[in-house]
C-alpha cells in the first residue's frame, strides 16, 4: 500500500470522503480520535491500552481515545475532544486541527448494550506540538504507532476469540505485543484506506 506521507494530503482524502453512518440518537454513540502526528519516518497514530475492568466491554483492549457520548455534548466530535483530554490530558483543540470523519463503526454489544456503534474523527497534531500525556484511571498506557507499519501487508495476522461459546478468527495487527484487532482495527482499516486513496478519487 503506497501511504501518502503529508498531512497536507490526507488531509484533502478526508475532504473528499464520504462516510458511512448509522442511525441512531447521539446517546447511544461513542466518538474516538484518530490522532495523527508527522515525523521524519512518516505518519504516526496515538493508541491506548485500556485499564483492565470488569464493567468494560474493551477491559485491556488497545483503542482510539474517546468514549461515550454524553448528554452535555454538543455533538460526537466534541466528545471524542473531551474524552481524549479526559483519559491523556491532551487538548486537542488546542494542539490539533480536525481532520474530518471516518466511517461509523456498529459495535454488536450483546444485551442491547451502549453505545451502538462508534463515530471516528481524525486530527492532525500541530507541528510544534509534543504532549506529555497525564492518563486517568481508563488508561494503562499510550503509544504512538507507525502508519506505515500498520499499512504493511504482512503484518496482518488473526486472534482468536470466543464469541457466545462459538470460537472465531479476527484478523488484527500486532505492535510490540500488543493486539490491535476488532472496532479499532476496522477503523484503523478505514484510515489506511483514505490515506491510500490517489488524489482526486
């Protein structure tokens, strides 16, 4: 997969993208951040590693930051902005420019459990800047991956997972042990996509 390496560029992918989305009222949604940031290798995207609890349905997952829409939100965006400070002290409107949106992601939580699907954003860190994240308790840890190692084919492997008894392959990505695999890694998917669009498409 040939990356476009400028955020100038993806960010005329997320221009021209028309995303997928899933009906519903906002209080049933999540929104998360596809944080990007431009180095010398290329484009690197900002994980977190869940805290393990036993309320969470992603309890030690890796994932986007964000979280659920509340009703004080004036929209998913701003969620997905006020969860990622929320979980790593970064300010994203203040450090990053929006990029635009990413296909809606449904979340198939058995139980008829919220949220009901997941609403991506992408930003694109400001040049300058370089967060010492603050994690709450949400968060184990969070690292930057690189977009071109995501991109790469031959990472590409399968988990295996026990869904309601029935035994399933996903595939997923590893990075340095750790799995990137169900609703991230379809929105992971989704970004290398776009950013591997031609321009004019």
């Amino acid at each position: 997969m040939s990356l476009q390496a400028s955020l100038e560029l993806l960010r005329s992918a997320f221009d021209r993208a028309r995303p997928a989305e899933v009906p519903g009222p906002a209080r049933e949604k999540a929104a998360v951040a596809a944080v990007l940031r431009e180095r010398r290798d290329g484009l690197e995207l900002l994980f977190i590693r869940r805290a393990e609890h036993p309320s969470d349905p992603w309890s030690g997952h890796m994932g986007l930051p964000g979280g659920r829409v509340d009703s004080t939100d004036p929209s998913p965006l701003e969620a997905a902005i006020r969860e990622t400070q929320e979980e790593l002290g970064l300010d994203l409107a203040r450090t990053a420019r929006p990029l635009g949106r990413l296909s809606e992601v449904r979340t198939h939580l058995r139980d008829g459990g919220l949220p009901k699907s997941v609403v991506p954003f992408g930003f694109a860190l400001e040049a300058d800047a370089d967060p010492a994240f603050v994690l709450n308790h949400e968060v184990a840890e969070a690292l930057w991956v690189p977009l071109g190692f995501l991109a790469d084919p031959g990472r590409r492997e399968t988990l295996a997972y026990d869904y309601g008894g029935v035994p399933i392959s996903l595939p997923c990505c590893r990075y340095q042990g750790r799995a990137i695999w169900g609703l991230t890694f379809w929105i992971v998917e989704d970004l290398l996509r776009l950013a591997a669009a031609p321009a004019g498409r």
